[in-house]
C-alpha cells in the first residue's frame, strides 16, 4: 500500500522529552518503519520548523520524510500552528496530485483537518480519493476537563475535532477509555477502531547496560515536565514518605527542553523543586534534564520501579518502555494506563492526584524485593506478546485494509469545512 502519514507537529526527527515533542513523536515514527518493514511504501508529512530540513528525506528506516513549508521555518508552539494548516493542506495537496496514496493516516487534530481539505482537493479535481484514517493521541474535552482555564488549545478546538472525527472514514483510538470518548462525541462505533501504541523490544530489554545508583530505592518520572504529568504527586508522596521516616527513596525526573547542566532555567524545575524543598526532600531529586532515546534503556533499567501518575493519558509509551526492561511500575488509573498496566501483575494502581495512596504502592514495592521481580518479569512478556511494533503495525494495516475493502467517502461537507477554516484564519 502507498501510505501518507500526516503529523503536523510531531516529526520523527524530534528530541523526544522537549516541548510539543513526546509520545506521538515515537509513535509514528515506529509505526511508519514497522509498515515498511511490512512492504508498504510510508511517507509521512509534518511542518518544516527549521531551515536546515530538506523538503524530503529518506530515514534509516525506509521512511520518506516531507519537511512542509507552512509558516515559518522555525518552531511553533502545537496551540498556535492552526492559522498555517490551510497552508500546509494546500501544500500535501499538490504532492498527493502527482501520485495519490491509497491511505492517508493523520496523527492529531489539525493534522485530520489538514488531511481531510487535500483529500477533499483531490476529490475536486477528479483525482483518486484515499481512505482516511485518524489517531488524535489526545482529545480536546479530555484535555479541557484536567486542566480546564490553564488549556492553550485554541477555541476552534472544541468544534474542528469532534468535527474530523466523524468526518473521517475510520478513528484509531488507542484504548477503549477513548473511544468511549469519541462515541460520546458522536462517532459511530462502526468507524472505531482500537490499535494500542508500542514499544521497540529489541532496544527496550531487562538486559544491557545500566546506569548505577547506590543504597536508595530509586524511582523514575519520564515524560515532558509539564504540571499535567502528576510529577509534583510524586514529590509529594516522598514528603509523606519522608515524614513517617522513610527517607531511603530518591525520585529521577527525566524531561525536559534542556541538558542536565541547564535543566535549572526550566520553570517546570523551579515550581517542583521549590515543592521538594517546602517538603524537606530536595536532596533525595535527581533532575536528568532531556535524555537521548538511545540513553533510556540504560536509565531505566537501573531504577526499581517507574511512576507515571499523570491527571489523564490517551495511552502513554514510558510505561511500555518500562515493562519492556523488566522494571514495575506504578501508575495513575486513568486512560490507557488503566489498560496497559495489569494491576497487581505488571504493577500498581493508583487514583490520579492522591499522594497518600501513592506513599503506600511506594512503601509495598520498596518493602518487597519479591513482588518488584514479579511485576518487572511479568511486564517484559507482556511488552512482548503485546505490544510490539510489529504487532502494532499488523494491526493498524488490518485497518487500513478493512478501510479499503469497504471505502465509502465519509459524510463530510468539505465546502464548508474550506469556510470554517477561512474564518478561523483570519481571526487567529
């Protein structure tokens, strides 16, 4: 198949940890080379954000990369990219003229909507029309029910989305948490499709190097340090820890735009650290600042166990890659961590933002040697079984080959989609 993925603000060039830059950044790079690997014929399109990118690249992994001028040749904030997809549509929708895929796969929401106008050109000019397919990695009203004032979607968010998703011809949720989510926007279940993300476990193994640590348990926070992650329930747990005397627990933070030797100037740092010391346990922190994908096997495989405790998650990769190291984890139930990680087999769960329950999963995996070799072993097979790229790739092309064999073009009116988005243009 000739695939065309679209993923306006995540290229698979980033430096995963930065801002804007994390989970769909990794996924559609995997997944791109797991369908090559499979014989299709990938090219994904993302934005130009700086001019030393090509227009096209090949990747090590077969990949074709398209760097797409729309806006300018430097990085944007994801919330402020709208007013350029009428752009960058335009510009996808001369490159598909020349030889249109046969599938088009959009990864976030201005992605779909950009999808859907060059599909929607092709269409116009009498050209072969691809199938299209969405995976959003987050939802709006998910987004808007955490963090409510403090969201910086842009308002057109709350219409334009729930729009692509029933405008599309399939949706690919990566776990059932979120398509409960679309129908309840209103997309038909026949259009749901539920495809989990994955993990590379030829490079995420239990062995390999490890990065040493001395006699404290050591934890692990991974992510982007943005407040939504739940990294301050973290340090807040260590300060319940800390005052019925355990204080043989130290907490590496991993994340973040900087390098170790500049981590300091991120405010995310300031705030957390600042919450360390009001707490009295700022010296059991360690701030890694951005780690180098090829670094993260090593930095996981010397913790004793990884704690992702944000307010929501679509699905989440770090705990994968966690499983896949033979580390247990706790996590906050929500999203598709409430689906990835078994409760009580690969790790523990806990309600998001509760401190108090969190000290306590701590206390019992810190107390219980055995249990952390169980959970971590029973992580890798999981990861294993489950959810390889490869697996992942399979998958998502029966998709794809269900799309085909049954396409119909959705219900979509493109002509007033056009209008919508030149209103929005020129208000932003």
């Amino acid at each position: 198949m000739r695939i065309s993925m679209v993923s306006e603000h995540a290229s698979p060039l980033a430096a995963v940890g930065g801002e804007d830059a994390g989970g769909q950044n990794i996924h559609v790079a995997e997944l791109a080379a797991a369908l090559v690997r499979r014989g299709h014929e990938v090219t994904v399109f993302t934005r130009r954000d700086s001019e030393r990118l090509h227009w096209e690249q090949r990747l090590p992994s077969g990949v074709a990369l398209v760097n797409v001028d729309a806006g300018p040749a430097r990085a944007v904030p994801k919330d402020r990219l709208l007013p350029y997809i009428p752009e960058f549509a335009e510009r996808i929708a001369r490159y598909w003229a020349e030889d249109p895929p046969q599938v088009v796969h959009g990864h976030f929401w201005m992605s779909g909507i950009a999808c859907i106008e060059a599909v929607g050109a092709l269409q116009k000019q009498g050209l072969p029309v691809p199938a299209v397919a969405q995976t959003f990695h987050a939802l709006g009203v998910v987004k808007r029910r955490h963090q409510g004032v403090e969201d910086t979607s842009p308002a057109e968010r709350e219409s334009l989305e729930p729009w692509v998703a029933r405008s599309v011809d399939r949706v690919i949720a990566t776990c059932p948490d979120e398509a409960f989510e679309l129908r309840s926007m209103g997309v038909s279940q026949r259009r749901i499709s539920i495809v989990p993300c994955g993990v590379d476990t030829e490079k995420f193994t239990p062995d390999g190097p490890a990065r040493r640590h001395g006699a404290r348990m050591r934890l692990a926070a991974v992510g982007r340090l943005v407040p939504r992650k739940g990294v301050d329930t973290v340090i807040t747990a260590l300060g319940l820890l800390a005052e019925s005397g355990r204080r043989d627990i130290e907490l590496v933070i991993a994340g973040g735009d900087a390098s170790k030797d500049r981590i300091a100037s991120d405010p995310e740092v300031r705030r957390l650290r600042d919450l360390a010391a009001a707490l009295g346990v700022e010296n059991q922190l360690i701030f890694a600042g951005q780690v180098a994908r090829d670094e993260m096997p090593a930095l996981l495989r010397g913790v004793d166990a990884v704690v992702c405790t944000p307010w929501y998650e679509p699905f989440g990769i770090v705990p994968l890659e966690a499983m896949a190291c033979g580390v247990p984890l706790i996590v906050a139930a929500v999203g598709g961590l409430s689906e990835t990680v078994v409760d009580g087999v690969t790790g523990l769960h806990v309600p998001p933002k509760d401190p108090a329950a969190l000290a306590q999963a701590v206390r019992t995996l810190a107390d219980d040697p055995a249990l952390r070799a169980s959970l971590g072993a029973a992580g890798v097979e999981r990861a294993r079984s489950r959810y390889t790229w490869d697996r992942v790739a399979a998958d998502t092309e029966r998709v794809y080959r269900a799309m085909l064999d049954h396409w119909e073009w959705p219900a979509a009116d493109v002509e007033a989609s056009r209008g919508r988005l030149r209103r929005t243009e020129g208000a932003l």
